[in-house]
C-alpha cells in the first residue's frame, strides 16, 4: 500500500511542472455597443450598464486591475468623465473630471493611474488655436482617491476637424483615434510624454520638475508608443504635401533627445512595444481601386451612399483604395520581420500578452459594397448605421509559428490582459 501511495505521488510531481507550462488565455475588454465588455475564456460579460460610452480601457502592468473612463448619459462627446477601476470583481469609481480625450489613460510603474484634465482655458492672448490649457494628475487606483496634481499649465492643440464619409475609415478612427493618430500619455524618468494636439500627429515631453515642455523630434511626430525601460519613445514622423504622404519609423531617445530614423519595407501605421523591446509596426499598401470590381451602375450607387454627387456638377468618385494589412516586428538588433498579411482595411491595435500578438484589423469594406450595391443600404450620413457593416475582428498571432487565430468578432478598441511570456518567468 504504501509503495503504491509514494508511486501516486511521485506521478503527480511529475505532472505539476507540464500543468504549469500550460498556456493562459488572458481576458480581453472591448467596446461594444457604446459598451465595456469583457471577454474571458469566450464568455462575454459587461462591466456597465449601456449607455455609459466607455473609453481608454488599460489593464495595469500585471494584469490584474483593469481602468477605463466612461461617460454617463447620452453625451458620447461630455468631456466630463468618471474614471473606473475593475478588479476582477466589482468596478469602483475613483474620479471624476474633464478627461482630455486626445491623450488616453496610463498606468504609472508605482501602480497610479496618469491622465490629462481640460480646463477649458486658453493662454492668455493666444489664439484658441495655439494651445488650451491643460492638467496632469496622478490617481490611486482606489474608490474616491483623491487625485495629485503633478503638472499644471501644459499647452494641448485643438480645433481639431474634417473627417470622412467613408465608413471603414470612421471605424478605423474609432480604433486608433482621429485620423488613425492613436493618443498618448505615459510617465517616464525624464518626464511626462503625451500627444501635443487631439489628432496625435504631435508629441512632446513635459517635464513636472521644470515645468518645461519639449517638442519631440521636429514636432511632427505622433503615433507615439513608449519602450518597455521607458527610455525611448518610437513614433511615426509625418510629412504631408500637395502630392505625397511620408511617414517614417523614429526614434526618441529621452535622456538626450536625440533622433533616429529606422528603415522599414513598407511605410509604418500603427506601433506597439513588447517586455522583450521587440517593436511591431503595421502597414496598409494600397494594392488596387476597389470601384474596378463594379460596374458603372453600381459604382455610381457606392458615390452616391458616400455623399458623392454623379450628375456632373461636383467631382464623382473615381478611387477608393483597397488595401492589404501586414505587420512586422522589429528586433532590437534592428532585424526587421514580416508576421502577418491580410485583406483588411486597416490595423486598429496592437498589444502582446504572453507569446502571442493581439491585434485588431478592419474590415476591407466588401460587406458594406455589397450592401450598397444590392440597395441595403443608401446614403444617410449615419454612422450607427453604416458601421453595423464594417466589422472590427481581434485575433491573437502565436510568436512561435507567426499562425492567426481569430479571437473575437466586433471587439472593437480591445485592450488584453497582460500576461507574461515564458522568457520573463
């Protein structure tokens, strides 16, 4: 009897270590329906009560609290948000302000949750157009904590407009911000770097202990993400003319501010950093006219359900590009690798959790051209409607085998549970 129990056990020593290597599957919150939800092992459960139109979900470093700042009401525009923080249980408040929806929400490396406040000022004989007066606080992750101002005085572009009719694109900005911009704000050693304007084409780096505020680069870089040591920040420098479009990889090195520019096969989009210091870019190539795919008929319904005018008097639509998706990764001995190509519209987000590379692509915009063609759908100007069309799928591409698996269908604006992967146990 006893030879057998000893057996017994040993066998199940000898399991625990392959039980513990069993890969985790971290939760993933989405918006849907002007919504938070939460994904978890393909159960889908809200976190609040529709609609509450939640934004800027962030998970803290170690994956276990979650914080987003949501608006209550109708208002999806009401600058004044509550923010919230999700422990795997409840959702508590923590506080309420005039978020600054340009820059976003952030976790500090003391566990404190970072953000920018309007305070609907402007400088003093500026124009409104120079620069409005912001705040930056620091919170406790805790219910009612009261925040510490640690930054007062930073100046924030706005004035911000346009758009597009175009509904991949609306969907698109909806991932990545206005523009495809994606905003910023992150704590470093050398100070605080946030976007500099509300498309995010700008980024700078303010400094609490100075009260100085620093253009990145030569203030035309946006896209901003920062490395995992929080030294370097990559970004996106772009420059627009008459004729072209040029966006190039840079790098900020923020003890010295120096510059660096990275060469990249395709022209970069979006960007993420892995714990590794491994950085992911994503491309959109401009591969084709979709309208070649329809008939004049059919072409001058797809103008007219985009707001074009066919009968001669404005410009008709003769161009709307058909793309192919690819991201790359970018190791930090400069070795540059393709991972994914797609037939999406665009790459939303980026993010990695444990071995594997969440990110979310949109649509190409077949489904609404089909829609539009067959008279499913015509020309409204509404979003509510056209984006029921454009879907937002996330998927998880496995490091090891660079294969994809789909994650999730309209999980719009994800953000995934950290987890580690097995180099940094």
């Amino acid at each position: 009897m006893m030879k057998r129990l000893v057996f017994g056990l040993l066998l199940m020593l000898l399991a625990l270590p392959v039980l513990a290597q069993q890969p985790q599957t971290p939760q993933i919150a989405f918006i849907n329906a002007d919504t938070l939800q939460l994904a978890t092992n393909g159960t889908v459960t809200p976190l609040s009560d529709a609609p509450t139109y939640d934004y800027t979900a962030v998970w803290s470093p170690d994956g276990t609290l979650l914080a987003y700042a949501a608006s209550a009401g109708d208002n999806a525009f009401s600058a004044e948000k509550t923010i919230f923080v999700y422990d795997g249980v409840t959702s508590q408040a923590v506080t309420t302000a005039q978020f600054n929806l340009g820059t976003g929400l952030s976790w500090t490396a003391d566990g404190r949750l970072l953000y920018m406040v309007d305070t609907n000022e402007f400088f003093p004989g500026d124009q409104p157009q120079a620069g409005l007066r912001t705040q930056m606080y620091v919170v406790a992750p805790q219910a009612n904590a009261t925040p510490e101002l640690i930054m007062d005085n930073v100046s924030f572009g706005v004035g911000c407009g346009g758009g597009s009719a175009i509904p991949m694109d609306m969907v698109y900005w909806q991932e990545t911000d206005f523009g495809g911009s994606r905003g910023i704000v992150a704590l470093t050693d050398y100070g605080i770097v946030h976007s500099a304007q509300c498309v995010g084409d700008k980024t700078s780096l303010s400094r609490p202990f100075s009260g100085e505020t620093i253009a990145l680069g030569n203030g035309n870089i946006g896209r901003a993400v920062v490395s995992p040591d929080r030294r370097t920040v990559a970004g996106i420098a772009q420059t627009n003319t008459e004729t072209s479009l040029t966006r190039l990889l840079t790098l900020v090195n923020l003890e010295t501010l120096e510059i660096q520019e990275i060469s990249t096969t395709d022209m970069p989009d979006q960007l993420a950093y892995d714990r590794q210091g491994n950085l992911y870019y994503s491309a959109r190539v401009d591969v084709g006219n979709w309208l070649d795919a329809f008939t004049p008929e059919e072409t001058q319904k797809i103008a007219a359900a985009l707001g074009f005018v066919t009968d001669g008097s404005q410009r008709g639509l003769d161009y709307l590009p058909r793309y192919e998706t690819r991201i790359y990764r970018i190791a930090p001995d400069g070795t540059e690798t393709l991972l994914y190509t797609g037939a999406g519209y665009a790459i939303g987000r980026m993010a990695v959790s444990g071995m594997s590379l969440y990110f979310s692509e949109v649509d190409s915009g077949e489904t609404w051209f089909k829609a539009v063609v067959s008279g499913e759908v015509t020309f409204d100007n509404n979003f509510d409607v056209y984006k029921d069309y454009v879907a937002v799928n996330v998927f998880a591409l496995a490091l090891a085998d660079n294969s994809v698996q789909l994650v999730g269908e309209n999980y719009q604006q994800f953000a995934v549970q950290p987890l580690q992967s097995a180099a940094m146990r």
